[in-house]
C-alpha cells in the first residue's frame, strides 16, 4: 500500500478498528455476565426456567448470528424495538454468545470435584458461598481456555455488524475498497488488524491462565 493511500485511509481505518475492539470487549463482556448467569439459573433454578433456558441455547447455538441480527434489527421495530445500528450489534453480540458461554461455564463447574462442594456444605456454608469461593474460582481455571477461545472468535464476527452498517473496520475496508477499487490491499490490512487483535487476546488470557492458577497454589 503506497504512503498517500494509507495518509487517506489511515484515519479512518483505525477509527473503525476503535469501534471493532469496542464492539468486541463490549458484547465479550455483557456476553459473559448473561452466559453466567445462564449457567448458574441452570444449575440451581427450577426446572421449568432450566428447561426455557436450554431452549434459548439450543435455538441461538443453532441459527448463524448473520440471520439473528437481521431479526433483530429489522423485524425489532415490529415488536417495537427499535434501536440505532450500533446499540443493535452490542446486544446482537451479547445475545449470540450467551449460550456458548453459558455451556463454557457449565462445562466448568462441572469439573469442580462433587467432594469439595460436599465438604462445603457439611461446614455449614451456605450455597451463595460456596458459587463464590468454590465453584467460580475452580470453574474459572478449567473454563478460562475455552472463554478465551471463543472470546477471539468473537472478534470475527464483528465483521458481520457491518451489514447493518455499524462503521466498524469491516465497514470502513469495504468503503476504501470502493473507493480505491484496491481490494487486495483494503482486505489485507483486515488481516492484519484482526490478526494483531487475536495475539492480543491469546496473550493476554494465557497470563490471566498462569496468575489465576498461582493464586490458587498459593492460597491452597
């Protein structure tokens, strides 16, 4: 890519790249809490709301998020939302990855040794308790590379907010692509801002992976 394009261009690619990782760490974010809070209703809720909850994640883990944004966002306004198209892909991202987070935090927990739990409750601690000290802190270490995982596949999918014209990175390569009809170039740069993004995010979680384990070693 020659200096003037990437003068041109520069600014508004890396604006676009701002609203990506925004959209990213947001809909990673409120994704997690809603998938925790998934799993938890499904490991102590009453069994008719666990049973509406597996619903939720088998018709969400089995539709694409491409047909779950255009519901939301064009047949919102039937039911009366109506949302802007950023405000829509946050809450599309977040809806599209509760489920897996929640199976990812299920998985987890159910690592944790049924012993541990059990000698929790013969010393009187109470379940709120036991999900805070026991269950969270030891589902977490088996979760972590799965929720990582999925998180950087989360960053792909952003690209498909720029279909209802969210002007993230994908938007903006797309308009430079037009306007320069230098598509290598555009998608090349794609590449390599996501790329760098993924590292990013790879790094970052196994350094997360490695304190959290040594804080538990020392703390047991």
């Amino acid at each position: 890519m020659d200096a003037g394009l990437l003068q041109q261009y520069g600014p508004m690619l890396l604006r676009g790249f701002g609203i990506t990782v925004f959209c990213w760490l947001a809909g990673t974010v409120l994704g997690m809490a809603l998938g925790l809070l998934v799993a938890l209703i499904q490991r102590y809720g009453p069994r008719p709301l666990r049973w509406l909850l597996q619903v939720y994640i088998e018709v969400i883990r089995g539709t694409p998020f491409l047909v779950q944004l255009f519901v939301l966002y064009y047949g919102g306004p039937l039911i009366g939302l109506r949302l802007d198209a950023l405000p829509a892909g946050l809450l599309g991202l977040t809806v599209y990855g509760s489920p897996y987070f929640a199976e990812i935090f299920r998985s987890g927990f159910n690592a944790v040794p049924a012993g541990q739990i059990e000698a929790a409750r013969a010393i009187g601690m109470t379940e709120t308790v036991i999900v805070r000290r026991i269950l969270l802190p030891l589902g977490l270490v088996s979760a972590l590379p799965a929720l990582v995982n999925f998180s950087i596949i989360l960053t792909k999918e952003t690209v498909i907010l720029s279909i209802i014209t969210v002007p993230e990175l994908m938007y903006q390569v797309q308009r430079m692509s037009t306007e320069t009809f230098r598509y290598l170039e555009a998608n090349l740069v794609l590449a390599l801002f996501f790329w760098g993004l993924v590292e990013t995010i790879s790094r970052a979680g196994r350094r997360l992976e490695t304190r959290i384990t040594r804080h538990l070693i020392e703390r047991g």
